[in-house]
C-alpha cells in the first residue's frame, strides 16, 4: 500500500474523540468475550493477567503514538508496514491481520450466542451460542450490503453505555469481594498468568483504531500519544477492576461451568437477577455492535489491500459504489471460524495474529521513528513483549493442546501461501518478472 505523504497541520478530533475511539475499539466485545477463559485459565490471579495484557499493549501503544504522527495515514498498521517493510514482507502480515479480524469476529460472535442463548432462557453451553453467533454475522453482513449503518451512527452512545454498565459492575461488586479468593496463596503458577495474558491479548487490540483516524487529529504531536495513553491506561484499570469482581464473587466451580458468559453470573450475586440481565443486555449490545463494527471496517480493509496488489482483484472492485467482495470474504471467513474452532482455539489464533503483528509494528517504529535512546528502548522493549508473549502462547499450547498449534499454523500458512498466491497471478497477465516488482 502506499502511505499519504499529505501531513496536515489541523484536524477535526481532539483527545476527548480519540480517546473515545480507542476505549471504544478495547472495550467494544473483548472484555465480555475473553474474561470466562482468563479466570478458566489463571484462577485467583486473572486480573494479573489483564496487567499482563496490558503491559504489552501499553509498550506496542506507545509505537503506535510515533508512527501515527510520522505517517498519517488511514492506513493505519497496514501503512505503517508497507513503509518500513516494502509489500514483499508488509503484504504476508497485512493478510495475516485480516485474517485475525475473523478470528476476532468469531470471538465476539462466540460471546453474542452465548449471552444472547443465556438472556433467553437456553442452553449457553450447547450448539445456541453458534447458532446465534452464526445469525448474527449474517445479519450484520446483509445490513452492510444494504448501506444499513445505524448502529455504527451510535457507536459513541453505545461506548458510554458499555463503560457505565460496567462501572456500575466494579462498584456493586467490589463491595462483596471475598479476599480469599483473589489473595496470592490463591494463585495459579506464574507460567499460567502470564500465558492467560498473552491469551487474551486481543481484548486490548482494539487500540489501533485510533492510529486510522490520525490524519483528522488535532494538534497531532501533542494528542496522540496522551490520546494512546489515556485509552489504554484506562482500559488496563477497568479490565483489572472488572477480573477482581469476578473472581472475588464467583467460585472456581461456577466460573468452570458458566465460563463463556461468566461476567453475567458474576453479577448475580451482588446484582440479583436485575443485573444479571443488564450486564447480559451490555454484552449482547456490545458484542454486536463490535461486529457491525469491525465487519465495516475489514470490509473497508480488504478493499484497500486488493486496490494495492496485496489481495485478488476482484475484492478491490467495487460494487454499488462500497467494498461489497471483501465484506463477503470476510463473512464467509468469520462463519467458518464460529463453527469450526472452539473459543479457546479462537483466542489463541487470535491473539497470536495480533502479537505478531504488532511486534511488526514496534520494529517498524525503530525503524521510521528512530532518535534517542527511549525512542529506541521502548519499541525494542514492545517488540521483545510481543514476541515473548507469543511463545508462552506456543509453549502452553505445544505441551497442553498441541492441535490448537496446528490450526494456529494454518492461519499462518494461509498469510503466507495466499498472499505468494495473489503476488504470482496478478503478475501473470503483464508478464513482470520478481526483479521487475
């Protein structure tokens, strides 16, 4: 892809709207979708974990901040890439990260059926939580078709109507916390925390957004990066806050059974049956307006990679004027993922997508942004946690559930071949030679 040299001295978004986008895109379905498995994963020490998690995201965050104000682009990672990297290495992990988005897509489809199969009386355990997931992407992917985007004209509403359900969570709940379940002689073995923190790396993802909306900043140098900071920062809080509440109310038992819509339960306790179906409303509110969402914005993405020779052609033609063959693609590919892959397989291909990616992304800030020794030190740093929370994630998995690896490989595998694939046959017809790329 190429990135807009245009560097514009204004723009429209202040830290306030920045901020908005970036909480909105952390906390849009991942915390309702990933919290069950980390508490599954990591016990007592879950909202350790979330630090984890957000330890990285803070450090890669911080790549983020040079990089969206050395090259503007609604590119975003995507040009971020293509410019440090050229398309010979940038065009694998530009398909890898579309890739992850079904992945991502899944998870919160996953955590949709499932609260939604809760919320209605059925059986959240059973084939109701793919069920529903599946209907959902369809139906979402057919309100795209229509140019129906009234959920995406409401995100903002919907952000402060997810943060204040789950402030009203950490509040009610922190006051009935049992101590002894959240105490350190509780606690699994640090490998476990820390690979629940890598596993659910992907409930802090959502950051980048605010690296696509970094040509309309205000005051770009200074906004930014308090912009990454504050959204980051704040989520890592509220992630911590919300993983307390649910460990400290619920047993170890009941978090086992009931994982995949855990954050409901948990406020039953201190909430009664009242907020049992608020938190279960938030979620499904949540998670679907996180699909409309990113399925828009894939969309958008896969029409931007084929315009540029990273995808097959006939995604970047359009169709009644919008992206229409990648928001298909990206259908298609998110349906076989809900009803293929169990949700453990999801976050670990998933957040392993992602880790990838953005240990990409901080070589990439080395290499564009440069300058002092912090400036150095703190992508160095963001890249050796990404690439050290990925082998957690591998180790785990090798000793625990090696076919998870292998389904992991082929996400890879997939990047790889595809984009050799669609680099080989767009040449074809013109007769290029690699030299003449």
């Amino acid at each position: 892809m190429r990135v807009s040299r245009k560097q514009p001295t204004s723009g429209e978004l202040g830290i306030a709207a920045l901020v908005s986008i970036g909480i909105g895109g952390m906390v849009g379905g991942g915390i309702f979708a990933v919290l069950g498995l980390t508490v599954q994963v990591a016990g007592a020490g879950a909202y350790l974990s979330f630090l984890v998690g957000g330890g990285v995201a803070a450090l890669t965050g911080w790549s983020y901040a040079r990089l969206s104000v050395v090259v503007r682009s609604r590119g975003g990672t995507a040009a971020y890439l293509d410019r440090a990297f050229g398309r010979r290495i940038a065009g694998p992990l530009n398909l890898l990260l579309w890739l992850s988005y079904f992945v991502m897509l899944g998870l919160y489809a996953v955590a949709f059926g499932a609260y939604l199969a809760a919320l209605l009386g059925l059986d959240p355990n059973g084939g109701w939580r793919k069920i529903l997931g599946s209907a959902v992407i369809v139906c979402f992917a057919a309100l795209n078709l229509l140019g129906a985007r009234v959920i995406g004209r409401a995100e903002a509403v919907l952000v402060y109507f997810k943060l204040a359900v789950l402030l009203v969570f950490v509040v009610g709940g922190l006051l009935m916390v049992d101590t002894a379940r959240i105490a350190p002689s509780a606690f699994p073995s640090l490998g476990l925390i820390v690979y629940a923190g890598a596993l659910i790396f992907l409930g802090y993802e959502g950051f980048e957004l605010i690296a696509n909306a970094s040509e309309d900043a205000r005051d770009p140098q200074r906004t930014l990066p308090r912009a990454y900071l504050i959204a980051i920062g704040s989520v890592i809080v509220l992630y911590v806050l919300v993983a307390l509440v649910a460990v400290g109310n619920l047993a170890p038992k009941t978090i086992a059974s009931e994982r995949d819509y855990v954050l409901a339960v948990a406020a039953r306790p201190f909430l009664g049956t009242a907020g049992f179906k608020l938190i279960a409303v938030a979620a499904v509110v949540s998670t679907a307006s996180a699909i409309n969402a990113t399925l828009y914005g894939a969309a958008k993405f896969t029409y931007l990679m084929a315009r540029h020779g990273e995808l097959p052609e006939r995604l970047g033609e359009p169709i009644w004027s919008r992206p229409i063959g990648g928001l298909l693609a990206t259908t298609l590919g998110t349906l076989l993922v809900v009803n293929t892959v169990n949700i453990k397989g999801i976050s670990l291909m998933g957040s392993a997508g992602f880790l990838i990616v953005f240990a990409a992304v901080n070589l990439a800030a080395l290499r564009l942004v440069g300058g002092t020794r912090t400036r150095v030190a703190l992508p160095l740093a963001g890249a050796v946690a990404c690439i050290g929370s990925l082998a957690t994630l591998i180790a785990y998995a090798a000793t625990h559930t090696p076919g998870q690896l292998g389904v992991l490989g082929g996400l890879l595998a997939a990047a790889v071949v595809g984009e050799g694939i669609v680099r080989r046959f767009r040449r074809a017809p013109q007769g290029r030679s690699e030299s003449g790329d």
